[in-house]
C-alpha cells in the first residue's frame, strides 16, 4: 500500500519541541532522518525509562516520539559533519530544527545557506519564543512555555497556585503547530519549486489553546481564571462515584439543549430532587453560574451517582445522549472497549525489551494510505553507515565522544 | 497583486461545528483555502450562542468564542430539512476538493451526504470526518466536548493535586492543538496523495485518540512499567526548583525550572544569596529534589518581593528558565513578544466592529498565511457563493432564500 508521504525525506535534528513533528511525517511514510549530537538528542534524556534506568536508550518519551526514524549523529561543530549535513540537506524536503535563533547561522547553516543549493527546501524552526524579538534568546522548557502562553494561569484551583496539565503540553503545542505549517509549506514547494522558513513559537501555539480566554477579556473585559475541582456552572463538572470520577457537562456548550435531556435522565432514575431542573431558571446560563445552582446541583447528583460506577454512568448518560465520560486513568484506557474495537493500541517494540508492548497508534484512520508506525525509535546513530553509503559517502570511523545524554 | 495563500486553490465543503472541526478548518483558510461554512438558522452552531459576546448581547452573530474560531471563512445558509438545500450542497460538494464534519456518526448518513455518496458524484473527494468516537464501535454514537474528552483520554485525570479533585487543563483543551492540527495534518497527506495518484480518501477520527497520544509516556509507563501515574502538581520527577512561585501583586507567579546546579547557583546569585541558600542540602540536583518542599517554601518567600516581570529578567540574562504566569490581559496588553510578532490582530466584524483575534501561530518567510477576513455573519455568503460556484443567479437565490431553502 501507498504511504501518503512517499519520497519525502526529512531530517529532524530537533529535541523535545520538534521530535513528535518529525514522527507525525514518519508514520506516514516520509523518510525521516533523526540527526543527533554525539551524545544523543535531549528527548533521550526524558521520563519515564524503562524500568527506570536513566541511560539514553531507555527513555519511553523518546521511543514514542521518534518511530518511523533513522538515527545519524553529527558532530555540527566539526567541519566535515557540517559537509555531511550540507550534503544530506541537498536531498531533504524538510529540515525541522529547534536550536536557540541564531545556532544555525553561527554554523553556516541558515535558512540561506541551505536554500542556495536546494532551492525547494523548508525549513521549520521550532523555538520558545521565535526566531526574533525581545524574548527570543529566553529560555523556556514546558512549564514557562506553558505560563507564558497562558494555559499554566487557567490550571489548578481557585485556591491553590496555576498547576500544570500533564504531558508537557506546551512542547505539544509547539510540535502540532509546526507540524501543520510544515505540511502546509512542504505541500505549496512542491508545487511551486520553491522553499520557506517557517518560524513557530511555542509561546504563540499555546495561546492558540486558551479557549476564549483573549476573547473574553477584549470583549466584555473580564479575565478567566482557574477553576478546577469547582463546577464551571451547575452540572458541569468532575463529580465523584463509586469507583472514581466522572466528568458531566449538563448544559454543554453554548445552547442548553442537554439540560433538558439530562432531567429526562433523572427523572427516569428517579432522583430524588431532581424535578426542579425542570424549572425556568435551570435554563438560563445566569442562574447555571450561581454559587446557589452549583450547591444544589451537588447536592442532588452526587448520592445518585455514588451507587454507580463510571462506567456505568457513562453508559446511561450516553443513552441519555447527555455529554458524560469517565474520569480515565492510563490503565482504564487499556480496557476502553471502544479504543479495542479500533485497535487503537498497538504493538510496539524496544531492543532492550524481549516482549513488545503496547503504545497508542494511529491518530487518525487514513483509508487509503494508512498511518504505519515503519520501524521502532532508532539506537543513536544506529543508521550512519547505511545514510552515509547511500550518500555515496564512505562511513569515516571516528573517536566516538562519551555519551552524555542523561544531562542537560 | 496580492499573494495567495499556500493553499489557494483548494476549496472545502465545510459542515464542521463547535470547537475543534471549526478550528481545523480555520487552519486551512487562514492559509488560503477557500473554505465554505455550511451552517443553519434551523440548527445554529452552538458556538454561536456561546459566551463572551460584543457587549454582552447575546446574538448569533456576536460571539467571541465562534468569530475566533471561522476567520477567513464564508458562510452559506441552508436548511438541510428541505430536499432542494440537500440537491444545491451536493453541488457544492461536488465542486470542492474536502468535505470536512465532525458529527455524531448518522448525521451525514441521514442527510445523504455520508463519504460513499459524496464519492459517488466526487470520485476523488478527501473526506474527513472528526466524530468523538470515531465512525464504527461500541461507543461511536457517544457525544461530548473537549472537556469531556479530556477526562475519557486521562488528561483531566494527570493534571491537579494528587489528594484533590483531578483539575484539568481548565478549557476544552483536546478541541484547540490536538484534534484540530491531526485533523489538518492527516487532510494536507490525504492531499498530495490526491496530487500524486488521483485517489481521494475518507479520514476518519476519534477525537479522543490525538489527545492520547500525546500522553503516550502515561500508558508507556503502565504498559512497560506497570506503573499508573498519577497527578503531581507542578513537580518535575527529577528536578527542583520547578514550579510557579508567588511575586508582588495579587494572583501573581512566576513559574521556575531550574536542571543544573549552574543555574542554581545563578538563581541564588540574582536573589542576592539570602541566608537559606546556603544550606548545602540545595548542593545538589538529587538532594534539591528529595527536599523540593522545603525549597518550594523559602523560594517563594524570596520571590514575593519581586515584580515578577523583573525577575523573570533577570533570570533570564542569567541563564534561568524563567516566566510569568501570563493572564488575558498580560498577554494582550503588556507582553512584548507576542506585540513583536503580530499575533494580536484587529478585524473589523460586520457587527461586532473592531475585536480582538488570534493569528495563525507561525510565520512563513514569503507565503501568506494570515487572518483574510473577520468572522462571517450567518449566511453572509450564500448569494455570492451561489453565482460564483454554482452559477446560480441572485434572483433565484434570493427565491430560496426567502422560501426557507437557504436559511
């Protein structure tokens, strides 16, 4: 079968804010080559490990994010690797890089540069804060990417510090945004024979997340805050049951129309107070949002959903057609009978492990040319002599540095 | 002449909704595709009813939450209900390269214009359909929103206070980053698939996948380790400090990662090496960590004394990640960066007047890929899209129109 991203070649020299772009074009089917220092990429440096050993091969963030990868190290301060790479570029679509602004052109190997011998080259440079302005040589990882952008202010209590959202989402966000803006510019070069620099801050793809946050200050001139462990307003919510969470949004977004159906849910259960979200003010937005509406609502759902599990709650409030779901931990994803039947798990496998394991698969189903995860993370610099042969490049022994992968 | 965008020449049969279909297909026009929003004054996409509104009027055509969401789109009117609306969006299916929706599977079925039977009169359309659960299995008619989506996947369960309520990320985060940019990603394949062979295809999404996948390292450390994470706060498994420490003001932190001993030793020295910085247990990576409640207490009645804006700089310039904790306000009004790059624009909305809008988060070096134009008013392009897709004259629109097809 036809990948979608046949004779693409990418080399994604990134870290921790390019590596899942790099994946994304691997698994569906772009030939990407990870080029990494001698002692490694950052990612290998990242938890969790396998069976906790902290060396740079046993890092389960860097086996996930880097499938579908060749590895080829380089040294970029020696002179021949930097003939090497100029070399690789000449045969590349896409570069994804995520050095300090600046880094490449130190190394003579700008956007410019690279471009004057393969004029249809992208270019994608992934940073903190972009390749120019007064913040652009800042420092970020997740968490001041994540305040900076706005989300981390939105997380946590009303009465605790912002707290972070699981996953290093900021990195996430950063990842996504420069993976669509690569499509978008690898899709109009070979078209037009002609190359971009694309320049994505992390900062600016977080704001993107904020939900109506920018808008609700520019328009009614309110500022959002934390509100977690709360209800936002009457039924929407985390609400506790017999073997965990629940996560309920009886009134959805916007309109009101799950309000209705969630009473004809209750009423079929015959929980005890619950007529009186049949009247009036239960449908008006202004009376959801009271600290009154929230205290009632508590007040009648929660010893109804403390006799059930999540999951049956899920189910009867999905038959119900009212917005319920499982508060899921990790290991309760692994039972999810409808990521069963999609298979959304698949086999994955590590040199260091003699069993495979699972790991989540394609994000989306592609009917023709489906998303295939071509080979497991690579060793570091597990493909040299291979790219270097096909480069016609006779693979040169050289010293090999002590890795150093585990610091940072 | 004004440059196109890079996908100029591309055009969608939009009938996406809410959050993250809307925010998808505002991807793709923001980058020149021509992207029709199929909507309905019969069944109103509820994120037009959603606050914050101009004013706080609430109307269809005032609020903040959709204008945001359907920049650089138009908009066509109709009423799916009446066989004659159903005919003339065929049509218009026909004539596009991508029909998008992110329905409940049936919806599309019911109203014909499921994947088989827009392939039947478009061989070659890319068909993506962003349904919650995805388009077969148990669960596929389960509706819900980001929100919802979040606690299904487990985000909203990592994220908090491990001996509190899970906290979330506080919005619909799965409906803004990871459905929207898989969703375009996966589209622009399925695009050059087209280029290359002729092939369209349909792609079919559970929304709550992308968002799992990137909380892989959870189900890693269950499925090699065994291990079920938990929520921890804003503890890093390694390094300390790493958090978000109080400042001058009210509601006002500065989050903090410090990985080196280098830039500890630089932390202290901008903080002026108050007394309790000497204690050797904050030596070391490891024994900063085992003690990071202790640090936590005295780092942050140490950077109560600071505007926050201050010592994020000077942190900065020493070689520590640092940032404020950025609010609305901070980040339109006072942040520079963003300022520098442009990322506030301005539109003028055909009722909401000049308001605030997010532009694309990346800059292209000769492409334009911005905001083309404001919200669009429902329905505000149903004549014009007649005349010019379909060769429909504005008199027999407006007939339509006024019969109740094409509202």
């Amino acid at each position: 079968m036809t990948s979608a991203l046949a004779g693409l070649r990418v080399l994604d020299m990134s870290g921790p804010l390019g590596n899942y772009c790099g994946k994304l074009f691997g698994d569906l089917g772009a030939d990407v080559i990870l080029i990494e220092p001698p002692g490694g990429t950052q990612l290998r440096s990242e938890p969790p490990f396998i069976h906790d050993r902290a060396d740079i091969e046993s890092s389960l963030a860097f086996a996930y994010a880097n499938t579908s990868k060749r590895s080829l190290t380089l040294d970029l301060e020696d002179q021949g690797d930097r003939a090497t790479f100029l070399r690789l570029a000449t045969t590349a679509d896409l570069v994804i890089e995520t050095f300090s602004p600046g880094t490449l052109g130190s190394l003579g190997l700008d956007y410019t540069a690279l471009m004057s011998t393969n004029k249809r080259l992208v270019l994608t440079s992934i940073t903190p804060f972009g390749q120019t302005g007064p913040y652009a040589q800042y420092q970020a990882d997740d968490l001041v990417g994540l305040a900076m952008g706005g989300l981390l202010y939105l997380g946590g209590y009303p009465d605790t510090p912002p707290i972070t959202t699981y996953g290093n989402q900021a990195y996430a966000a950063a990842n996504l945004c420069g993976a669509v803006a690569s499509m978008i510019a690898v899709l109009a070069a070979e078209q037009t024979g002609t190359g971009e620099h694309v320049d994505v801050s992390m900062q600016e793809a977080v704001v993107m997340a904020l939900e109506t946050a920018a808008q609700f200050y520019d328009l009614e001139g309110a500022i959002k805050k934390r509100w977690g462990g709360k209800q936002r307003h009457a039924g929407t919510g985390v609400f506790p049951c017999k073997d965990g969470y629940i996560y309920f949004m009886a009134g959805g977004v916007g309109g009101n129309r799950f309000w209705r159906l969630s009473c004809d849910w209750f009423e079929e259960e015959g929980v005890p107070g619950s007529a009186q979200f049949r009247d009036e003010r239960w449908f008006t937005h202004e009376f959801l949002s009271t600290d009154e509406a929230k205290t009632i609502f508590h007040d009648v759902f929660v010893p109804y959903a403390a006799n059930f599990t999540m999951e049956e709650l899920y189910r009867k409030g999905q038959d119900k057609h009212v917005p319920i779901a499982p508060v899921s931990t990790p290991a309760d994803l692994l039972k999810n009978p409808q990521l069963q039947h999609r298979e959304f798990f698949v086999e994955m496998k590590h040199f260091l492990l003699p069993e495979s394991f699972l790991a989540p698969g394609a994000p989306y189903a592609l009917s023709r040319t489906p998303w295939r995860m071509s080979r497991p993370a690579p060793r570091l610099g597990e493909h040299n002599a291979e790219i270097l042969e096909e480069l016609g490049m006779a693979s040169q022994p050289r010293p090999t540095r002590r890795a150093v992968g585990a610091t940072r | 002449m004004t440059k196109r965008g890079p996908l100029a020449g591309i055009r969608v049969t939009d009938f996406t909704w809410i959050g993250a279909g809307s925010f998808a297909t505002k991807m793709l026009a923001d980058a020149g595709a021509e992207v029709i929003k199929i909507e309905s004054a019969e069944r109103l996409d509820s994120l037009r009813v959603a606050p914050p509104f101009k004013d706080r009027i609430k109307g269809v055509n005032r609020s903040g939450y959709f204008s945001d969401r359907n920049t650089s789109k138009r908009s066509f009117a109709l009423n799916l209900k009446d066989a004659r609306a159903r005919e003339i969006v065929l049509r218009l299916a026909k004539e596009s390269d991508v029909v998008a929706n992110n329905f409940t599977p049936g919806v599309m079925e019911r109203l014909g214009l499921d994947y088989d039977s827009i392939r039947a009169i478009k061989p070659d359309i890319i068909y993506l359909s962003m349904s919650m659960q995805g388009s077969s299995g148990p669960h596929s008619r389960y509706l819900g929103y980001g929100l919802t989506i979040g606690a299904l996947s487990g985000l909203h369960h990592l994220s908090g206070l491990p001996e509190r309520l899970p906290a979330g990320t506080g919005t619909n985060y799965p409906d803004h980053l990871p459905n929207p940019c898989h969703g375009v990603f996966a589209l622009l394949a399925a695009l050059r698939h087209r280029r290359r062979t002729g092939e369209g295809q349909h792609i079919d999404i559970a929304q709550t996948e992308p968002t799992i996948a990137l909380l892989a390292p959870s189900v890693l450390e269950y499925t090699v380790n065994g291990r079920v994470v938990n929520r921890t706060g804003n503890d890093h498994p390694s390094f300390a400090p790493h958090g978000v420490y109080p400042c001058a003001g009210t509601d006002r932190w500065l989050a903090i990662v410090v990985t080196t001993d280098r830039q500890w030793q630089a932390l202290v020295e901008v903080l002026d090496a108050p007394a309790w910085t000497a204690d050797e247990r904050w030596n070391t990576a490891s024994s900063r960590h085992a003690n990071r409640r202790e640090l936590d207490i005295s780092l942050g009645e140490a950077t109560r004394q600071w505007s926050g804006e201050e010592l994020m700089n000077r942190l900065q310039v020493a070689g520590v990640a640092a940032g404020l904790v950025q609010d609305a306000a901070d980040l339109i009004d006072r942040d520079p960066q963003l300022a520098h790059r442009g990322h506030w624009v301005r539109l003028d909305h055909a009722e909401m007047g000049v308001s605030l809008y997010n532009a694309p988060p990346y800059r292209f070096s000769s492409s334009r890929v911005e905001l083309a134009s404001a919200a669009p008013l429902l329905g505000e392009h149903t004549l014009e899209i007649l005349e010019e897709v379909l060769a429909i004259g504005r008199v027999e629109g407006q007939r339509l129109i006024d019969e109740g097809v094409l509202v």
